[in-house]
C-alpha cells in the first residue's frame, strides 16, 4: 500500500494532473466525494490504497469479463513483456487477434488494430468518408462515440437541425458536419435522410447504448436503419466498444444475428474486451471499405503503438479464454444482481425501472421510468438523478464500488461468486433506505 489516504492522494493527484484524474468520470463529480485510488485488483475485488477491499461492478468499464489478474492472462502478458515491450513492427499475435475477431463476428471481414475506442471510431468515420466521398455523419443523442472533435455535438433545437458543439474546443465548422437525431425515433432519422441523405456518409451507433446508462435498441431497430442508410448510399458504424465480447461471444450483433431483427453494419468499432484490459481497439468490416486504409487506400491511419505486443497478447488470452461458460456466468451473475438490486429499492419504495441490454445494465430513477421504461437520451435525463450519490456512496461504504455516476453500466465478471454476490445483497437495504431518502438539491 502507498501509506498515504485517498483524501491525501486526491489532493497530490490535483496539484499534478487537471481535476486529479485522467478521465472525467474518476473525480466522483457526479457523485461527490473523494476518489477511491486503486492499487490492486483480483477476480471480482479491487483494493484501494487504505488497504480496503470492494466488490467491484466497474470491471474496467467492461473488458474484465474472466475477472481480474486472470492468471491465463497475466502469463500471456508477462511472457510478452519478456520478449520486448514495443516494436513498432508486425507480430504474429497483431494477426491472431485479428482471425479471433474475424470468427465470432460475421460482418469483420478485415480488422485494423489502434490502442483506443476513441481512436477506433475516429478512424472508422475517416474511412466511411473516404469511402463514400461524403461528409456528413449522422449520430444518436445520448450516444459517446469518443472524444474526437466531430462526435462530442450536442443536438440542435429541430429533428435535422445541425449539432453544435459539446465541448470548448470544438471548432462550430466540425461539428456542423455531424447531425444529431433522438435514438430509437426511425422516424426522426427518416427526416435527416429526406433532407441531406445524399451528403450522409455514415450513420454511427451505439449497438446498444450503454454511455447513458443502459438503453437497448428497440426490436429491429438497428435493422431498419441499416436498411435506410443503405437506401441513401450511406454506411452504417456499429459501435462495440463496450458491447463486443461481453453480451456474447459476438457481442451484441451475435445477439441479434439468425433473429428476424439480424442485420450487417459495414464498419464495427471494438475495445475494451479485445484488449483483455490492456489499451487495444479495433475497426473491422468488408474488405471493400476496409482496403481503403493505407497502405492500400487513399484513406491513412497509423499508429505507433497500434497492435502493441503486450496489449495483443492480453487480447488473445482474454478471447481464446472467453467461452460459453464464461458467458453464462457473466449472464447470470447480471441476472442475480440486478434483480436484487431492484428488489431492494422497490422494498423502500423507490420508483425504478432497470435497463438491460445482455449482461450489461443500470437503473432509472422516476416514476415515469417505472412505468415505460425509457427509450431516449430525454427519458435518461429527466429521471430522478439524485437519488443514485446517496445509493452509491452506502454502497461503497459497505465495501461495493458502483460507476460512479447513474449515466453509466454497470459491468460484472465471470468471477462473480456467491460470496462476492452476498456481499453485494447485504450492502443493498441500507443502500435502498439512503435512496428513498434522498431529496432533490
């Protein structure tokens, strides 16, 4: 342990780096209070630097699915690192990863590894452009593609009216590129395509969302607009980043492939699972499009740390271990707690409703998500958000760490066991009554 308290390294990590974090999320604004400053983590427990132990329901934001410190994975890393840290050169492994892709997910006909989901998506809206010669990109509201300039937009006031920009920084022109419609409102989307469909290059979403909580798309959703943006001449990206490899073996496309609701997006963006934890992500589809890139194409991309050995070869250990059984316990581990959860905040009578989509899955605060579920961003923002800091800090208090924030998934592991689930379930009463108690402000 480091010696030093969370409230002590807070305070060091802020004079160091912007708001003592390196990514938003982690500074607990949402949420208040002091970030937890992890030190280690094995199976379904982290630890932090007080030497407390929690039951984790981060898991990375997704890729640990065999459970921290897999020992499969931690020996397939540490005989890499052995042999070299970084090459900037191909290896073997940059191809197996990639033939391990390729067989679970039918559309991924060639893969181009990167190092983020960020720059995954980035690059697969540079390629949907190169490809079809247009500019405009079409993405849902409530939907996080990464932090690149012409995806952090924010809806303007009409069903096709172009985006502005989300974030200081983002030059107006960019995001005037990107339109923002509602998710789940084909009719919306019918709008944009009428509109401007012959500058649309791509439409980008989210296989199912999971950056607003978790919202899935509605039956046949995503097959229908498919269907559109073809009408159009216009791809279709489907973002896996937190989908792929974690709701099944071919994420959420395997989900829906041999259903009435199966479709083919051109493009898919992966990350998380495929790194095994390690920073690895991925663009993939037809050979068509995919030979666009150089050194083929006209369209460049280049990484020095792309296909990194030591990433890959937690990448390769993660899928190759990723079996049905992992699945199923994955599956059922989801199941179990989050129908807990529910029950325990319906027994202080707090109105809820809990979204799924596969294994992946959050809560909505409100009456009006108790009774219809929610469907869009709009549905996520006007739930009772105020209840979720309470609820999440008597967890954490009784030893179980929850996304800090309620516009987040929560993600279990394979590891997930009966103690590690007991846990979880003794913590919820008192979790439940801080809740039902909240009050607004």
């Amino acid at each position: 342990m480091s010696g030093a308290t969370n409230d002590e390294l807070f305070a060091r990590a802020q004079a160091a780096i912007p708001g003592g974090v390196n990514s938003p999320v982690r500074a607990f604004r949402s949420v208040g209070g002091t970030p937890r400053f992890l030190v280690s983590a094995r199976g379904p427990y982290v630890t932090d630097a007080e030497g407390r132990e929690y039951v984790d329901l981060v898991a990375g934001w997704g890729p640990a699915i065999l459970g921290h410190a897999d020992p499969r994975v931690i020996e397939a890393v540490t005989d890499a690192a052995r042999r070299g840290l970084s090459f900037g050169a191909s290896t073997p492994a940059e191809t197996e990863l990639a033939e391990l892709v390729e067989q679970r997910v039918g559309p991924v006909e060639q893969l181009r590894l990167v190092s983020t989901g960020t720059e995954a998506t980035m690059s697969a809206i540079r390629l949907a452009r190169g490809f079809t010669g247009r500019d405009v990109l079409v993405k849902f509201s409530g939907h996080y593609h990464g932090h690149s300039d012409g995806l952090l937009a924010e809806a303007g006031s009409g069903l096709a009216t172009f985006a502005l920009p989300g974030s200081a920084g983002v030059p107006a022109a960019i995001a005037a590129l990107t339109l923002v419609v509602p998710y789940n409102d084909l009719d919306a989307l019918r709008v944009v395509f009428a509109e401007h469909g012959d500058r649309i290059a791509a439409v980008i979403v989210e296989a199912a969302a999971a950056n607003m909580g978790v919202v899935p798309p509605e039956p046949g959703f995503n097959r229908a607009l498919v269907d559109l943006a073809h009408q159009h001449g216009a791809l279709v990206i489907s973002d896996e980043v937190l989908t792929g490899f974690r709701v099944s073996a071919a994420g959420w496309w395997g989900l829906e492939d041999g259903t009435d609701t199966a479709y083919t997006p051109d493009l898919m963006t992966f990350g998380k699972v495929i790194g095994g934890g390690m920073p690895v992500a991925a663009l993939g589809g037809r050979t068509e499009i995919m030979q666009k890139l150089a050194p083929l194409g006209p369209v460049y991309q280049a990484g020095t740390l792309s296909g990194n050995p030591v990433a890959v070869a937690a990448g390769v250990a993660t899928l190759r271990a990723a079996d049905a059984a992992v699945y199923a316990r994955l599956d059922d581990a989801a199941a179990t707690i989050s129908a807990a959860v529910s029950e325990a905040l319906s027994a202080e009578g707090v109105a809820h409703r809990v979204q799924r989509a596969g294994n992946l899955f959050s809560f909505v605060f409100g009456e009006e998500a108790a009774t219809s579920g929610v469907r869009d961003y709009g549905g996520v923002q006007r739930q009772e958000s105020w209840r979720y800091p309470p609820f999440f800090h008597a967890m954490l208090d009784a030893g179980v760490s929850l996304p800090p924030s309620v516009f987040e998934a929560w993600f279990v592991t394979a590891t997930h066991d009966g103690d590690a689930i007991g846990r979880v379930i003794e913590a919820l009463p008192a979790a439940a009554r801080a809740a039902a108690s909240a009050t607004v402000g």
